[in-house]
C-alpha cells in the first residue's frame, strides 16, 4: 500500500512518500480504507524528536528511542470500514484515532473498533480529519477544565493555529469574550472566528487580566502569565515543559485564588463524539491551512513544522 514513512527521527522534510506492506489484522481489529488523515504540529514533533525543555525523553521513550517504533506516522484520519464489526457495518464513514500505535498516514490502517466513530452525513473527508486535533483539545480545556461560559474573560496565546482557530469558535459558541494572540496578519482570521480584540505578540506581552488564560503556543509560562490572570482565575498551559507540568501538579494554587491546570487532553471516543456533536450544533467548522494529495505528504509535514501555519493540515489519501 501507499505509506507516508518516517524511517528515522529528522527534519519535517526527511518524510517520504512509499510503499510499506499491508496492515495484519490483531484479534478484534477492523481494517479501515483512508481517505484523508491531519499533519499535525503534534505529528511533526514526533518526527522531529521534538519536545518543550525536559519532554524530549519521554518522546522517544514513548515513541522510539534512536528511531520511530513505527514508521508509518499519523494518528487521527477519517476513512471507510472494509470488515465488518458490531455496529460498523463494511462501508461506514469513520474517525479515528490511533494514538500512539500511529499508522495513519498510509491506504489502510488496522485498529479497534472501539477508536472508531461513524462521520455524521454532509461532513467530507477532508474536513472530518481536519476536526479532529484542535477540535479535541480545545473542547477538553474550555468545556472541562476551565468551564468556560458566557462572559468568560478568555484569552487564547496561539490562537491561529489548529487548536486555537477551534478555541476561538468553542469560545464563542460558549459565550466568552475572547483575545486572540496571534500574528497581526492573521488578526482578521481571528476577528471572523470570534474574538473581540486582537494582539500581536511581537509587541510584547498582551495588557489586561483575563479569568482563563490558555496556552497554546508556550510562551506564557506562569512567570509572565501571572499578570494575564485575574484573580479566581486559571492558567491553562496547552504546551508546557517538564517544570511547568510539574509545577502546576505540585503547586496549583497560586495567590489570590489563580490557578493552573496542566493535565493532558482526552482524545477517546466519547470526546471525538462532542466534537462532531460542535460541528452539527453549527460551533466548529474546518479553517484549513493546506490540503494536500498523498503523494505531497512531505509538504504537509513541513507546513505543520513551521509553528506559524493557520488552522490545520490535511493529506487527501484517496481522491
């Protein structure tokens, strides 16, 4: 089958487009014809051997010491079931995520089909995919951890890219009174997806107190976060290093009532259902970057490592 394979940690650039043998089905796994699948930042840190200070260890820990375990990456897709399963009859649309196992960037992938969720009519392929990383991530941290509501002071640090363009659209379908951080270039796209006001990072950090701050793009760490959060309020770092996690585990509450929270994001089943459920309630739409045939998967792995793309990277597996 057509794979994306990354045979070695490296540059976004060092993934290429071959051919790798055809997922064995395990006991209890159902084969899944991709049609599209997200390049995500996380993706292309993976790749990279990339992580924020004191993590870098964990990564390889988790996905391969001196090369990647599997050299088929990729993790969140949408696709057609080819075997049947109890309740997934051959043909249906799915998303799904295959977590760290990876394997997604390729024609098929193997997975149970408890990771599986059926695509709701009049959600394309491209678009399902794209959903996915920054809709989950944004739902957990806004909706649970921070139970953002109307007239929530909100602001989001990182708010352009695929979590934060997904941030911005939950924020407001919540009812928040958002400040999108981002490039002034990208203040319009912020504006159209519903923030109040807008700031360029490159002028220093943002004035103001807000009752959440989230985190996105790691560069608010609690030092210079905690003139940012009013008090009562919560810091939400989305990228934290080593000490930031740790400190928030260890030390939560701050002066005046402030906050952080630093758990991971959930990513099973029943959060891919609220993200779809967003997108039929009219909250979530896809903002996508760049949108690539499979064969260019090398261009979307270097646009998903730049750190400065707008919304989210899709490879178009089958045309």
């Amino acid at each position: 089958m057509n794979a994306a394979l990354a045979l070695s940690y490296g540059t976004p650039d060092s993934v290429v487009f071959g051919q790798a043998p055809s997922p064995r089905l395990k006991p209890g796994q159902v084969l899944v014809a991709v049609r599209a699948a997200a390049v995500t930042r996380g993706d292309a840190r993976i790749l990279m051997a990339s992580a924020p200070a004191g993590l870098a260890l964990l990564l390889r820990l988790t996905f391969g010491i001196f090369r990647p375990r599997q050299p088929i990456p990729g993790m969140l897709f949408c696709g057609t079931v080819e075997t049947e399963s109890p309740g997934l009859p051959a043909g249906t649309r799915v998303v799904g995520n295959t977590g760290t196992a990876m394997g997604a960037h390729a024609e098929y992938v193997a997975i149970s089909p408890d990771r599986l969720v059926p695509v709701p009519d009049g959600l394309d392929d491209c678009a399902a995919a794209s959903l996915l990383f920054g809709g989950l991530a944004a739902a957990d941290f806004l909706i649970d951890k921070a139970r953002v509501r109307k007239g929530t002071r909100l602001l989001i640090n990182g708010a352009t890219g695929e979590v934060g363009c997904a941030a911005l659209q939950i924020a407001r379908h919540l009812g928040a009174e958002t400040t999108a951080v981002c490039r002034e270039e990208n203040h319009a796209l912020a504006h159209k997806l519903g923030a109040f006001a807008a700031h360029d990072y490159r002028a220093g950090p943002p004035q103001g107190t807000w009752d959440v701050v989230l985190d996105i793009a790691g560069t608010l760490p609690w030092p210079l976060a905690r003139n940012c959060v009013a008090p009562g309020g919560i810091l939400l770092p989305v990228t934290a290093t080593l000490s930031g996690i740790l400190g928030a585990l260890l030390r939560p509450h701050r002066s005046e009532g402030r906050r952080i929270f630093a758990n991971t994001t959930t990513d099973g089943p029943d959060d891919i259902r609220r993200v779809l459920a967003l997108y039929a309630e009219g909250a979530l739409r896809p903002v996508f970057g760049g949108i690539f045939p499979f064969p260019q998967i090398r261009s979307a792995y270097v646009m998903a490592g730049t750190g400065h793309k707008r919304g989210s990277v899709v490879v178009r597996v089958a045309e």
